[in-house]
C-alpha cells in the first residue's frame, strides 16, 4: 500500500461491527499506522522519503470522506471544472468546488478543518 489516502470507520463496516472497527482504528493509531486526521475521519500517510517525514493528510481525499460521511455532494467548479473535463489546459492556482449554493476553495475546507479539530 503506497500511502495517501483518507477513510471513515463507515468504509470498513462490511468486514465487522462498528465497536470492531472502532477498535481495530485505534489500535492501528496508537501504533502510529494511521492518523486520525479530524473525528470519524483517518488518514493512511504517504511518506517522502525527500523530506523524511510523513506528508499532509491530501485535502481531496478528506473532502471525498467527509462528502461520503455526511452524504454531500462536492462538485468542481469553475476553472477546475474545465481542466477536469479536458476543456481546458490551464491547471487554476486555486481550487474550487460548489456543495450546493456555497462554493469553497481548499483553502475554506483546510481553515473549516482545523476549526472543527479542536
């Protein structure tokens, strides 16, 4: 496994009850295996071997589980919609994406995560 991705508790239900899963996650935390990234949300880290240190949990992947967990839906848009969709080559310096009526850039959901962290 190469590193990298974020999950909720929910994604591994089909393999055991919630208090097994549960404390399967905290064994695998306390021996540093995973991270617990915010509560309910974990992330499995992706190391660089450049830096020597285990990198950020990816900001994408958190949104995805946090958009599963809370059953939202996330939608690019703007500039980052287009180069999704091959429309355009222009990579946008930042990201957007529209939950409903609201649009948020990574650098919403990043303040919106660290908030709720405490």
């Amino acid at each position: 496994m190469g590193g990298g991705w974020a999950f909720s508790p929910r994604d591994f239900l089909d393999l055991g009850g919630r208090p097994t899963v549960d404390s399967a996650l905290h064994r695998m935390e306390k021996r540093s295996e995973i991270r617990r990234v915010i509560r309910g949300i974990y992330d499995y880290p992706r190391f660089s071997k450049l830096l020597d240190q285990n990198l950020s949990p990816d900001i994408d992947q958190v949104a995805r589980v946090l958009a599963r967990k809370f059953r939202w839906r996330i939608l690019p848009s703007g500039a980052t919609a287009l180069n999704f969709l091959g429309l355009s080559t222009q990579v946008p310096a930042r990201s957007t994406c529209q939950m409903g009526e609201t649009v948020l850039t990574r650098s919403v959901i990043w303040v919106w995560l660290l908030s709720i962290r405490r």
